[in-house]
C-alpha cells in the first residue's frame, strides 16, 4: 500500500469511528493518528459500547474480526495501529 492509500486508510477509520460511535462534534482531522483512541487525550470520551461499535464497524467495513478484548486493545490503540493492522489484514 502506497502512501497516499494509506493516509486515506486513516482519514476512513476516522470517518467510521465518528459514525459508528455518533461522534458528530469531532471530525476526522480533529483525530490525531498516534493518540491512544481511549484516552482522554483523545477527545473522544470512547467507551466499552464505543469499542463494540468500533469492532462492528471493522468487521462491517474490512471484513477485519478483532476476537476478544484482550485482541482488541492490543490493536485499537491508535490510528495508526488500527491502519497498520486493517492494512496486514486485508493483504493476506
């Protein structure tokens, strides 16, 4: 993956985090790519359901299964993680 595909990769998992958590205050660029998603840093004041959301909309949108929690939090931490992890994902 190319660059630019990539930094379009991170712009749409922004663009679904805002949707499927209904983030509608929050756009994408107000999302940094290397702030951990649950923090406070984050801006997002995600939660448990936000991250069942999260792990819906992967599923949904990449065809990407995070299996359980632990699986989860290792992967959806920033992102740019969350790219790198669709990105080897989707390439196999």
């Amino acid at each position: 993956m190319n660059l630019v595909d990539f930094e379009q990769l991170k712009y749409d998992i922004k663009d679904m985090i805002i949707v499927e958590c209904e983030k509608e205050d929050i756009e994408p660029d107000d999302i940094a790519d290397d702030v951990e998603l649950f923090s406070d840093e984050s801006g997002l004041e995600l939660d448990s359901l936000d991250a069942l959301q999260i792990s819906m909309g992967l599923l949904n949108k990449y065809g990407v299964r995070l299996g359980d929690s632990k699986e989860f939090r290792r992967n959806v931490t920033t992102i740019e993680k969350l790219a790198e992890y669709i990105n080897l994902s989707t390439s196999t």
